[in-house]
C-alpha cells in the first residue's frame, strides 16, 4: 500500500458529485483523493483532498489548489456546484436536453 492508498477516517462527502448537466464528474476517494472527469475525458483533473467539517481544500497533481464547501447536501467547488449521484438534481439538465432533443417539436404534424 503506497502513502496515496492510506485510508483515512471516513466522512459523508466520499462518493461521486455531478453538475446538473453532468459534464463533470467529480469522485471523493476514500483514501483521500480525488478524480475528476470532464465530458468524455476520464481522469481529466487528479489529486488529493482534506476535509475539514464541510469544507474541502483540494491540491491537484500538477500543484494546483482550490476549495470547496458542503451546503445543503451540495458541493460547491469553485465555481461549480455539484450534486451526489443519485440525486435528483445531478444530471438534470443533460436529462432535460435529451429528452428535448427526441421529442416532437411543438405543433408538429406526424
């Protein structure tokens, strides 16, 4: 087990959190770090994580650092605000737009 796969005590933010149009995907690890994906690219930003009550400082890989608070059951990072997968909110927006995109425009005839 390397220093990066050390458990550390667990906390309720551990899991996926997604935008509402589900572009970014961000996993909470259990060991500490993170790994986000943007649209089709997997992995896109990777690093690791402290929590401290329910706000997070990140430090990505490459030294990058950012922050993030839990309100409400929501997560927002920056600029982002992300939702637990599985919740109603997560994806919402990609949902909405392809469900616009196969139906029947308005006043259409079949």
């Amino acid at each position: 087990m390397t220093s990066n796969d050390t458990p550390r005590d667990p906390h309720p933010y551990v899991g996926m959190w997604v935008t509402s149009d589900g572009f970014i995907r961000q996993e909470l690890l259990p060991n500490g770090r993170y790994d986000e994906a943007r649209g089709n690219r997997q992995s896109a930003y990777t690093g690791r994580y402290t929590v401290t009550g329910n706000h997070i400082d990140y430090v990505d890989d490459t030294g990058f650092t950012a922050t993030g608070d839990i309100r409400d059951g929501v997560l927002f990072h920056e600029h982002l605000v992300l939702y637990p997968e599985g919740d109603e909110r997560a994806g919402q927006r990609r949902r909405e737009r392809d469900t616009a995109a196969v139906a029947p425009a308005s006043g259409a005839r079949g």
